[in-house]
C-alpha cells in the first residue's frame, strides 16, 4: 500500500471463484528490464489527479545519482480512478507507457460513484456483499475477503471499467498479498496466489500486463505469481532488505523490476542534499542487480530521483 474460475479446493470461506470470461488476449505489454535505469525511468504519482502540465508530476528534468540529468519518464503510474482516459491518452502521445493503480486485497471509501464512473461505488458493493474484513493498520481501509466469487466479480469489474476502459497499459494491484496480515478471513498464501494468478489471467484477457506488488514476507510467494505476472513493483526492499526474498524470479526472467525507495526512511528530510545521500545507500546494489530503482517521497505527490 502507498497511500489504495479457478475453484479453490479446501477456501477456508467455502466460496469458489468464477471462471475467467474470455481466452486471454492476443498480446499485452510485457516490461522488461532494458532502458535506461534496468527498465525505463519511472513515475509513481498518487497523491492526486496527474497533471500534464506541471513538471513536477511529469517528472522530468530531474537529476540522477550521478548528478545528470535523466532521461525521460517513460513509466507512469498512477491512479486508475483520480485519472481519466484523456490524461493516459496525453501519456501514451508522449511515448509513455501507463500502469493503474487499483487496491485488490483492500477497500476505502474514497471516492464517489460519480468519480468512479458507476452506480454503486466498488466499495459499497464489497461492503453489501459482506466481503469487508477487518481494518487495515494506518489506512481508513478494510481488508478484504479474497476467498469471496463476489471480491472477485467486484474487483475484474474495476480493472474492466478503470484500467482496460481508459486504455492503460498494466495494472499495479496493491495489497496483493493480505494472506501475511490479520484480515478477518483465514486466508492461506495459497488462496491469495490463486487469487493474484486469477486477476492476471483476467487482465491479460483484456490487453493489460500484470504486476506483483511487494510480497516480501516469503521467496515463495515470488517464486509462485511470477510465471503469470509481468513485472513486480516493491516498496523499499533495499530499505527493508528483502530484494533478495523478493526480487530473484522477475530478475532471472529479464522482467521489469521497480524499487521504490523512500527519502525519509532513509533519513533524509532535505530533498535535495539528503537525496543524493539517501541514494548512495541503495543505488550500487539496484544498479548491479538488475532493479529498475526510484528514490520518492512517501507522499508520492511527484518528487522522484532515479539511479540511472
């Protein structure tokens, strides 16, 4: 979280999953880590709608570890409701590539139906459906019931409606390994990589790359997801130093792999001075590993420093 067909033998919620609605699609983007900084430079707005005019939020201009200017963005990510189909097509129109951002293991009630384009907002509809758990640490969030067929119904109806709709290319799926967290539900690593894998396949059926977010708690969970998952986005595992839990099976594949680092974890608060120290601590270790890596602020409200 940064801010948000298959039936399951033994679900512990005694629910099985649709079958996915169509044959996968003919071809979707599959990121790679070729580009300037193992992958293209990268963009992670969230804190509100992208503006295309501002330079801060197109997140060029800025400086690299090495103190020149860097390519670029060639990567956007941003959310797949705040934003409309306009700003991903001005994206693409610049040569860009554009991931949405949706929560999959998780829901907040932070947007109208009218923002979302729909009668009920997704939330009130997981809510009718009793598919909220327990709440989620620091966030006005609730955990999901990914065992649920009607989580999965909502959840394919917002990447239909939200990423395959407005034309983005890929979908970052936050919270998509809540078997690690107290949920509410008893949900096993292996019904949430049942769950992850079906989302994929449902997205790809729709023209849209896949992504893992984090998953740091188990090399398994990696291990499993990546055959059916195009790139992986994880916070801080240099920080956390977990690159080596979570990043092995997308690196071995030549896949795209984000690190998104923190200022102020790494002790930081000046953006400026602190940043060029902030990305001397985990730089070497991206640059050298094959990781596509960005210093933000956790306010992800435009400010990026990219290592290469």
């Amino acid at each position: 979280m940064a801010g948000m067909g298959l039936l399951l033998a033994g679900c512990g919620s005694g629910t099985s999953r649709p079958a996915p609605s169509s044959a996968p699609a003919a071809s979707w983007w599959h990121p790679s880590d070729a580009g300037p900084n193992n992958g293209p430079e990268f963009q992670w707005e969230l804190d509100h709608p992208l503006s295309t005019g501002s330079k801060l939020d197109m997140g060029n201009g800025v400086l690299n570890a090495a103190g020149r200017l860097a390519p670029r963005v060639g990567l956007y990510d941003i959310d797949g409701i705040l934003n409309s189909a306009s700003v991903v097509a001005a994206l693409h129109r610049q040569g860009s590539k554009v991931i949405c951002y949706i929560e999959v293991g998780a829901a907040g009630n932070y947007y109208p139906a009218a923002g979302e384009g729909v009668a009920v907002t997704y939330y009130d509809q997981l809510k009718a459906a009793g598919d909220l758990g327990r709440a989620m640490p620091g966030y006005p969030e609730n955990y999901l019931n990914i065992n649920a067929a009607s989580t999965v119904s909502i959840i394919e109806s917002m990447i239909r409606q939200q990423c395959a709709g407005k034309e983005f290319d890929a979908v970052e799926p936050d919270i998509d390994d809540s078997y690690a967290a107290s949920t509410g539900f008893p949900i096993t690593e292996a019904q949430n990589e049942a769950y992850d894998r079906t989302l994929a396949l449902y997205a790809h059926s729709l023209g849209l790359a896949w992504g893992q977010k984090n998953g740091d708690n188990d090399a398994r969970f990696s291990a499993a997801l990546e055959p059916a998952t195009d790139f992986l986005l994880t916070e801080e595992c240099s920080y956390h130093r977990t690159c080596g839990i979570v990043t092995p099976p997308y690196v071995r594949a030549g896949k795209l792999v984000l690190d998104a680092e923190y200022a102020g974890d790494w002790g930081t608060g000046d953006w400026g001075t602190g940043a060029t120290a902030a990305l001397g601590h985990f730089c070497p270790a991206d640059v050298s590993g094959g990781i596509d890596g960005t210093l933000f602020t956790s306010a992800l409200a435009g400010q990026r420093h990219p290592c290469q």
